[in-house]
C-alpha cells in the first residue's frame, strides 16, 4: 500500500486515499488512484472538474469523468491523458485555443483536445489566474513517437501567430522521452518555459528567459527549443515558476534561472544564466519544482526541500540549502505545487 501525505506546516496523511500519482495547482489538489482521480480545494474556476463552478472540497472526491487517466497536470489550464492516448482538458479556455473546442468558453469538466492520439505525457505553461488577460495559457503532448505537440495561446516569445486552436508538432524536437513547463506572474506577460529531455540525456529549453532559466548563459528569450550547453546524462527535468531543475544518472542535481530567495538552495541570490551543480544532496533519484520551492528524493525515500516557505517541518522559513523533511520516510513519489507539496509514501505492509 501506498499512503499520501500533504506538506502544509507539517506532514499530514490524507486519511483513506491509495495514490498512483499526483497532481497540484496553485489552489486545488488532484491524484489518482489506478484510474481513478480525486480532487480537492478550491474550485472557483471549475478546477476539480465536477461539472460545476464555485465551492471548496475540503476532502478528496472522485473525479467521475477521467476514470483510465494516468496523468494529470495543469494550473491555470488543466489536463490529463488516459491509458487510451488520449488528452483530456478543463478550467481556462481563454480565446478558444487551449480546450480546442471552437470555443472560449470555460468548461468545469474534461472535454477531450482534439487531433491528439498516442499521447504519453503532457505539460502545461499556465499560471493559476482566474481572469488575467495577460495569463498566456498554453500546453504541450508528448507522442509516444517522440514528437512534442503545442496548442493554445503560443505568444511565447514574439511569435506571428497568437493562438493555434488546434495542436501543432514543435519543429526541431525528435526522441523526447519528458517534457516540463511552468508560468509564473513573476516572469514577463506571463509567459511560459519548457524544457525537453532527449533519450540521449541531453536538455532542450524554450520560452521566457527573463531570468536565464532557460540555461544558455544569457537572458534572451526564445520561440524555437535550444539545446542547454553543458547538460548530458540527464534523467529527468522539472520547471519552477522562474527556474529549471535537472537531474543527472550520477544522482546530482543541476539548477539555473531566478535565484530570488534562494529558489536554487546554492545559499546565494545569484540568478544563475547556466546550470551550476547543487551540494549537499546525496544519490537523488526524482526531483519537482513548484511555486517557490523544490523538492528532492532519495534513493533511501527521504525528501529535501529549499527555497522559500514549503520545508514540512513546522515552520515557513526561507532555506538557503537544502533541508530535510522530518516525519516522513519511505517515500517513492513526490509533487510540488504552487504553495504546497504533496508525496507519496510506500507502506510496506501489503495490499
């Protein structure tokens, strides 16, 4: 069995709820269960996809129209891909490009996108924004032939065309295997990074570079994914609101970007315009950025954490190098959201 503990001011356990995997907004939780979501908090914008607008769900509830999901992600706009390859989407429909439908009307519950089969992953550049025009909502799918698929709002960097209602394949990407991205209302317009994973461990990156997080050494923005000098053997690749994290097969860390209240717990506030390796860490094996905090896992299934507030251990301070949560162990997977974390821990008692 698995069991599921939330990172408010201290781990609590999410009595009654076996997850599989594990979802965050800025305001509203969802997981699943082997096809079957759950979802909780704040469903102002129709976020936990019942098939309604407003109320707060204090405590998980069934998401009774992604049963076979076995992703989901999202904030401002959210998604999720079924056993079957197909993608799934709900909440910020803004001009009528990121549901797909012809529409620009919000939906409370999934609709299924368009022109979109064999899907493995998803990733959303969306911030948790009810009403901002300026909040630029836009996704990215991953084909289980390697090929990355845009859709929505794609006013990235300066790019002629607004909004493609339908998805789109990214030119110049072949062979990912992961795809992360992020907006923040700390970056310029709200615009939106990403980062690819290559099968050969190396990282493509485009988007906003306001703050260098796309690890070419300069603060230029960019439309078209470009490779980051000096990353190879990397495993897996997570985006923070204004900052990137990698990790390597060796188990080291690797982050750049905003370095504003030690987002990349190297003990400094130096942005960071190329990846620089982080200390202190031993043999990590899965990493998750959130809002303003990231989080690392063992291979023994402990968790560190740094950057601002969200640590589990009864407090909300700034950690200028990683720390590590106390009370919980045996953990196997990990998610951070906005303001808040979320991991999974294996029990090790059956069923």
């Amino acid at each position: 069995m698995k069991r599921y503990y939330s990172l408010f001011h201290k781990p609590l356990v999410l009595a009654g709820l076996w997850l599989a995997l594990l979802l965050f907004g800025q305001s509203s939780s969802i997981s699943a269960q082997v096809g079957q979501p759950w979802a909780w908090g704040s469903n102002f914008s129709g976020g936990l996809g019942q098939g309604y607008f407003g109320g707060y769900a204090p405590s998980p509830v069934p998401n009774p129209y992604l049963k076979g999901a076995i992703q989901l992600v999202g904030n401002g706009l959210l998604l999720a891909v079924k056993s079957d390859g197909t993608v799934w989407t709900w909440r910020n429909n803004r001009d009528g490009g990121n549901i797909s439908d012809g529409t620009n009307v919000n939906t409370n519950y999934p609709v299924q996108v368009a022109g979109l089969s064999n899907i493995t992953q998803v990733a959303v550049g969306a911030p948790d924004s009810h009403d901002n025009g300026l909040s630029y909502q836009h996704a990215l799918a991953l084909k289980s032939d390697g090929t990355v698929w845009r859709w929505g709002d794609t006013l990235l960097i300066d790019t002629p065309d607004l909004t493609k209602t339908l998805p789109t394949q990214i030119p110049n990407l072949s062979s990912i295997t992961q795809i992360s991205g992020r907006t923040s209302a700390a970056s310029r317009d709200y615009r939106p990074h990403y980062l690819a994973l290559k099968s050969d461990g190396t990282v493509w990156a485009w988007g906003d570079n306001t703050y260098g997080q796309l690890g070419d050494g300069t603060t230029t923005n960019h439309a078209i994914p470009i490779q980051v000098p000096g990353l190879t053997s990397v495993i897996q690749v997570a985006t923070g609101d204004t900052w990137s994290v990698a990790l390597r097969n060796d188990g080291s860390v690797w982050v750049w970007g905003d370095n504003l209240h030690y987002l990349l717990g190297d003990g400094t506030e130096t942005e960071r315009h190329s990846p620089i390796a982080m200390k202190g860490l031993p043999g990590i094996v899965q990493i998750t950025a959130g809002g303003a905090h990231t989080m690392a896992l063992t291979a023994d299934g402990n968790v560190w954490t740094w950057g601002t507030g969200i640590n589990g251990n009864g407090d909300y301070e700034v950690h200028k190098t990683p720390v590590q949560v106390q009370g919980i162990t045996n953990v196997v997977q990990l998610s951070a959201g906005g303001g808040h974390s979320l991991v999974m821990e294996a029990c090790g008692h059956g069923g």
